[in-house]
C-alpha cells in the first residue's frame, strides 16, 4: 500500500510540516524576505523571553495575592482589570523588543 501523499523515501508530512510549507509559498508570493537570525541574536530572543516571562510571573503572584485579601466585588473588579493591563503591557513590550531583534541583521 502505497501513501500518494509521499515519493521516494519520504515520509509521509506532518499537518505542522504542511503549513509551513503553505506559509512559505504564501510569504515568497508576498514578497517577504526569508533572514537567517544569528546565534547572538538567537541568545538575546532567549533572554528577552524569559525576563518578560518572569516579569508575567511576578504580576501574576502579585495580582493573586492582592486579590486573596480584597473581598468587595468593586475592589476585586479593579485589581482584575489592573492586572489584565499589567499583562498586556508586559507582552506589547516583549513584542516590541523582539520585533526590534529580529529586525536587525544578522551579525556573526
């Protein structure tokens, strides 16, 4: 039984694997230019990632310990509120410095 899917010796693709390859026709039909991203700039993504997922941590303790003793549905609704901006300032932020890194080109 022979997969149509597949020739020679590969294997058969992964959906992953598939859309990726969509994704890649897709951008060189759009004119988007593929960039090799260096190892120190591979090192500095990293480094981004987990400060700003540890700044997420910490909004989130500090979040659930505020709301721990703060009973009042008012109260409560404006520390959830806060928190939920907290966060979505801490991933605009990482956003843009990772936009900002993988702009750059490659050194190395």
């Amino acid at each position: 039984m022979s997969d149509e899917s597949h020739t020679g010796d590969e294997s058969p693709k992964s959906a992953y694997q598939i859309a990726m390859e969509r994704l890649r026709r897709s951008d060189a039909e759009a004119g988007v230019e593929e960039r090799e991203v260096s190892q120190e700039q591979k090192a500095e993504i990293a480094e981004v990632k987990r400060v700003y997922s540890a700044k997420a941590a910490e909004a989130e303790i500090l979040y659930k310990s505020k709301l721990m003793s703060v009973f009042e549905p008012e109260e409560r609704a404006k520390i959830e509120q806060g928190h939920r901006r907290d966060i979505e300032r801490i991933k605009s932020d990482e956003a843009r410095k990772l936009t900002k890194l993988r702009g750059q080109s490659p050194r190395g």
